[in-house]
C-alpha cells in the first residue's frame, strides 16, 4: 500500500524530516487507532480521520515546546 503524500507530510514534519521513523511509524500498530497500523487504517474510503490525529498530534507537540 502507497502512502498519501499528504499523510507522509505530516509525519515527516512530527519526526522533523526523519524519513526512516515517518515510514516506521505507518507499519507499527498503534494504540489510538485500536492496535492497526496506520497503513492499513482506511475507513469510508479516506485517510480523514487518520489525518486529523496526525494534526492533532503536531498541534500538541507544539504546545509542549
């Protein structure tokens, strides 16, 4: 399975452009999202929500700095 370019964008800017942990963190199972790997997390067709918990996770990084 691809990865959004969107979704990727956003990960990378988490793991300030590390690459390797952006792509790591798609295929290991995550806890918010009941134990899936974000890379199979599709519901209703898109990556919506997924992209909103990504987002939210950058606002909440921020707010720790």
């Amino acid at each position: 399975m691809i990865i959004p370019e969107n979704l990727l964008s956003l990960v990378m800017r988490y793991f300030e452009n590390d690459l390797t942990r952006a792509t790591l963190w798609f295929h290991v199972p995550n806890p918010v999202l009941k134990g899936m790997k974000p890379i199979d997390y599709k519901l209703g067709g898109t990556y919506d929500r997924l992209e909103k918990m990504i987002g939210d996770a950058l606002r909440e990084s921020k707010h720790d700095s």
